[in-house]
C-alpha cells in the first residue's frame, strides 16, 4: 500500500472509530472472560458474529448441568442444541472434539494453564484442537489473553470494503494485512466489537439503509447512496 493511501485509510480508519466510539462508548477490556468460554463463543461464531453465538452459550449454560455434560453428549445432541447457527453440525463437533481433548490431557475443563503461554504458544495450543480457523483462533487470543490481533469475520471483511478502507477486490487475508497497516494495536479491541456490533445491527448484509448510519459521511458506500438519493 502506497504511503499516502496508508494516511489517508488510517485517518479514514480513526474518524469512523471515533463516531462509533462518541456515540456508543469506547469498548475497553475489564476482567477477562473465561478461557473455556470464549472458546466456545469463538467456535460457535465461526466467522460470523458473537451476538447469535453468546445468546447460545447462554441457552446451553441453562439447559446443561455442566460443561461435562455437553462432552459427553452426541453430535447430534449438541448439534440440536446449538440450532439455529449456521454449520451447526461441524461446530457441534469442533465443541465436543475440544471439550473431549482437554478432559484427556487433563482431567478438567478449563483453560487456565493457557495463562501463561505467549501468541505463538496459544497459536500452536489452539491448533492442536484441530480445525479452528484464524478467526476463531484471534477473537480468543482477542478476547481472553489481551493479544491486539483482529479477528477477520466475515462481517468485519464487509464493513471495511463498504467503508472504503480496503479495495473491494481484496482476499480476507488480504485485507487482514492492510488493516494491520493502519490500525493501531490499542484500538483493535475497541475496533472490533464496535464494528461486529454496527455489522449486525446497522450494515448488515441486505437491507441495510445507509441514510439512517452513524457513519454514512465517512462510509464510500453511504456517500454513493446519498449522492444517488439527491440525483
């Protein structure tokens, strides 16, 4: 990327952050959350968003005695539990393929000794879960360890192109890298939940209506729906 569209994406990048940050609050890291748990939102996100995901972690926390439980259910039995998400069968199996590996090795279910490894280590760690995808891997490493990388949903990967952050044309890896060019450690946290927030609730994927954003003057796509609008 060219200097001076890095400057001028970057300056594009704070000013829409900062609207949905005066507007929403800026989103800060308080206690961490459970390791375990935030593993499981991840798997059950996927690439998609965490509100779906939390809701059904939450109708599983009322409906199982514990976590163990849920280890020793069929795929089936999980896969009917964790309805309607998308992929729900191959998630089904991700949950009880963790929850099976961590009893095994250690005759638990909780993630405490992740505490105390590094990126690569957790990285490594995760992987050994088999079949967790990159964005399931950082929106852990995000959430639960403090670690500034940004996970790249499928949600994040849309707002920016409408934004106009990134080119169109863009890979998710792709686009993953030229954010990380203009987006400040810091304010990855802060940046994704309130982008994931205004994905799902304002740009969502069709009947989004660009008058009504918080962001249509700094958004290419809701300059160009306003400018038609005025035609």
């Amino acid at each position: 990327m060219k200097t001076s569209i890095r400057k001028s994406r970057g300056r594009q990048l704070r000013q829409a952050l900062g609207i949905l940050e005066k507007h929403l609050g800026r989103r800060r890291r308080r206690r961490p959350p459970d390791a375990l748990e935030t593993l499981m939102v991840s798997v059950l996100a996927g690439d998609g968003n965490d509100l779906l995901a939390a809701e059904i972690l939450e109708k599983l926390r009322g409906e199982l005695v514990d976590w163990n439980e849920l280890r020793v259910s069929t795929p089936k039995e999980i896969e009917d539990l964790i309805a309607p998400l998308p992929d729900a069968a191959e998630k089904a199996e991700a949950l009880q393929r963790i929850l099976q590996k961590l009893f095994a090795e250690r005759h638990t279910l909780n993630l405490a000794h992740f505490q105390r490894f590094g990126k690569d280590r957790l990285d490594k760690e995760l992987d050994s879960f088999g079949g967790l995808s990159p964005s399931v891997k950082f929106r852990m490493m995000l959430k639960a360890f403090d670690i500034n990388i940004l996970p790249m949903t499928a949600d994040i990967e849309r707002i920016v192109k409408r934004l106009g952050l990134v080119d169109s044309y863009l890979t998710a890896d792709k686009v993953a890298e030229e954010l990380q060019q203009v987006l400040p450690p810091k304010r990855v946290y802060s940046f994704y939940h309130l982008m994931s927030e205004h994905a799902e609730k304002v740009c969502m994927v069709r009947g989004y209506v660009c008058a009504s954003c918080l962001l249509a003057s700094v958004c290419e796509r809701g300059k160009s729906s306003k400018s038609g609008e005025d035609k």
